[in-house]
C-alpha cells in the first residue's frame, strides 16, 4: 500500500514535466523575422554661398523596419585646433538645411540607423565666398511698439515711421530702446543668416540690466527664419523660443492687453499710500475678460505713459508669463524683489538663446537652420509699487559664432 502511495507521488512530477514538454513542442517553429534594409539616394555634390541655405533632401527607404523609427545624423570633419580631424555632428533629422559660415569644401556624412542596421552616405557641398564683410550684431530696426512705460514722453514722435527712425538711431549709436510693460516689443535684423549651431546656443539679448535702484522684466523672444528669401519677415516665418517658463501652468498663451490713451482732463485718483499718485490712470482690457487700470506713480506724476502716437486705443500680444514680484517693505509698496527666470529670455543671468528651442503655434519644437530676424518683447504685465511699473529696455541682439 505505501509502496503505492510513493509511486503515485513521484508520477505527479513526472506527468507534469512530460505535459509541459509536449506544450512546448506544439508551438509553431519562429518565422525568422527578415531582417531590415536600409537604402539611401543622396546626390554627391552641392553648392552654395556662405551664410545661405542649401537643402539636402535624401531620399531614404527602409524595408522591414519593424516598427522601428529610424535616426539621422549628419556630420562634417572638422580639423581641430590640434590638427585631429573629427567627425561634428550637425543634425539629427533627415533633412538638412546646410548653411556655412566659411567659403570651403565641406565632406558631409550622412547616417541612417534602424535598430541594428546601419547605412552610410557621403556627400560634397561647396561652399563659395560672397566678400561681405558680416557684423554680429542685428543693425537694422524692422519694427517698434511700446507698451505704457514711464519713459514714452521722452519722445514726441507723431507717425511710427518717426518713431522708427528715432529708434533705428538709437540702435546705430547703441543707445536704449524703451519697450514699455506687457507686449512692448522691437524687431531688429541681421545682414547674414545666424546660424543654428548644432548643440550650441547661437545668439544674445542684451537688455538694460538690473541696478541695487531699478529692477527690469525678463523679456521673451520669437526669431524668424527668412525662408523664402524676400528680405521679409513674414507671418507665418515666425518661432517662438520656448524657455523654461514656457510650459508652466502660470504661462498665458496668446494673451491681448489693450490700452486706453489717459484722459489729460481726467482728476487723479489717488490711492492711501503717498506713491499712488493716481490709481485709474490708464485703463487696460485683455482677451480673457480682465481689465483694470495702471496706477500713476507720484515720483512720474509729470510723465506720460502712453505714446502719444499710438492713438486713442492699441493691442499688444504675445504670450504673458508670470514673473513673482514681491513687496519687501511690509505692505508699503516701496521695496521689491522681482523674480527671474532660468533660460530662453533675455534680461536673465544668462540670455544667450538656443535656435533649436523655438516652436511653432502648437508648441511643437521646428528645425531652423537660422535666424535672420529677432523680435524682443516684455512678456510680464507687473509694477513694483512706487517704482512703478516693470518695464523692458533693449539694448541688442548679436550673433554668439560670428
Ligand atoms: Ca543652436
Ligand atoms: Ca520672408
């Protein structure tokens, strides 16, 4: 009897590993995955002049791919300081907008990998001299729109194109441009294309900076990329340089403010401290249902803080970010701390700008070769008390590479 029990035991065991086995060899034989192909039409020779944009458009077909989304890369030799050629990546898209800031022969190579296959393809751009002499500082004033700021009355334009003149004078002798608060904005331009330097940041915004009396705004950037070569900035040519605060829920997207031309005839409104000299000074509206007014200032009590050649109303756009100001004075309005932000602005610590972080409509990141133009604008909306309102001045934007 016991001799049984064992032996019924032990079969246990024993049937499970025949079953297990005979599961295992009805499963279908692997069809052997075919393996992926890589193939690359690329044309040996290009041409084109420094500082301008050839395309390079491969044709490439992947069969079998699996699924796998491929990677690019395109690379030059470089002859180092040292002597050592090296292989510098360019770009990582399948396209290549190839731009130069040296007549020479440039080897370009051009990879394509799909999981654990690779192909490889060469290419010559010739790149040709122009003999011009290029600045890396935007020389030429393209447009300017100041937001209400205590410093509009220095100027008694009455046409924008005064205005413009005054300004592209200001530019030429490296004088400041007064942006205002939110949306005050200058565009200025290159002579040459700023080219996006792979990995690098390509350019600097150099606004008034801070002292221990006043503080400024960081102000936010859009850059335009002249792609259809008609000296132009079009409107649908410019990016906007999405910097760190731009996905932060606090970021207003397409954010309006318009402003209403101060009444001379209208009595002040002053508030309980000794600085609101008048608090329904200048009436704002905005897109999402806010208004208000900015309060005048007793110190700027004689100034006007709107431009006088704007007309009665104007709006100003662009995406608003909050920046925190901070009363220091217990409530008296008389001392702040205003906050900064960490990249992707000028009036910052570091305003050096990155092409490759501009984005479209929808936030989605575009490959630019370059930029052409830059526009600057205050992109907060906030007064520290009796210093009045935070307000942006432009100083200008030079090439980092050149
Ligand atoms: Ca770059
Ligand atoms: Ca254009």
């Amino acid at each position: 009897m016991m001799k049984k029990y064992i032996i019924y035991l032990l079969c246990i065991p024993a049937i499970s590993v025949f079953y297990s086995c005979s599961k295992d060899s009805v499963t279908p034989e692997p069809v052997p995955v075919p393996a992926p192909s890589i193939a690359i039409k690329l044309a040996a020779d290009f041409a084109v002049a420094r500082y301008n944009v050839v395309l390079i458009d491969p044709e490439v077909t992947i069969e079998n791919s699996n699924g796998i989304v491929p990677q690019y890369k395109w690379s030059i030799k470089v002859t180092g300081k040292d002597g050592v050629v090296k292989d510098s990546v360019i770009c990582d898209t399948k396209t290549l907008q190839f731009i130069a800031p040296k007549a020479n022969d440039y080897a370009l190579d051009f990879t394509v990998t799909s999981g654990k296959v690779t192909k490889q393809a060469a290419a010559k751009v010739k790149v040709s001299e122009t003999n011009k002499t290029y600045n890396s500082k935007a020389w030429s004033l393209v447009d300017f729109v100041p937001a209400p700021g205590i410093n509009n009355d220095i100027y008694s334009f009455t046409t924008k194109a005064e205005a413009l003149a005054e300004m592209q004078l200001a530019l030429t002798n490296g004088d400041e441009i007064p942006l205002g608060t939110f949306g005050g904005y200058v565009v200025t331009k290159f002579d040459h294309t700023v080219i996006n330097a792979y990995g690098k940041r390509d350019f600097i915004v150099q606004m008034s900076e801070n002292s221990s009396f006043i503080k400024y705004p960081p102000v936010s950037v859009y850059v335009a990329y002249d792609a259809n070569k008609n000296g132009i900035a079009d409107e649908n040519e410019w990016y906007e340089i999405a910097g760190s605060e731009h996905h932060k829920s606090a970021t207003v997207k397409n954010y309006e403010i318009t402003y209403y031309k101060p009444d001379p005839a209208k009595p002040a409104a002053p508030g309980k401290a000794a600085w609101e000299f008048d608090t329904t000074y200048l009436k704002y509206t905005d897109n999402k249902n806010g208004s208000g007014a900015i309060t005048k200032t007793t110190k700027f009590r004689r100034a006007d803080y709107y431009p006088s050649w704007l007309g009665a109303t104007y709006t100003l756009k662009g995406t608003k970010v909050y920046l925190p100001v901070k009363d220091v004075s217990d409530g008296a309005g008389t001392s702040f701390n205003v906050g900064t932000f960490d990249w992707g602005y000028g009036g910052i610590k570091d305003p050096s700008i990155d092409i490759s972080w501009a984005v479209d409509a929808n936030g989605k990141k575009v490959h630019l070769p370059g930029v052409d133009f830059v526009k600057v604008y205050v992109s907060s909306f906030g007064a520290a008390g009796a210093s009045d309102l935070l307000i942006g001045i432009f100083e200008e934007v030079r090439d980092l590479n050149l």
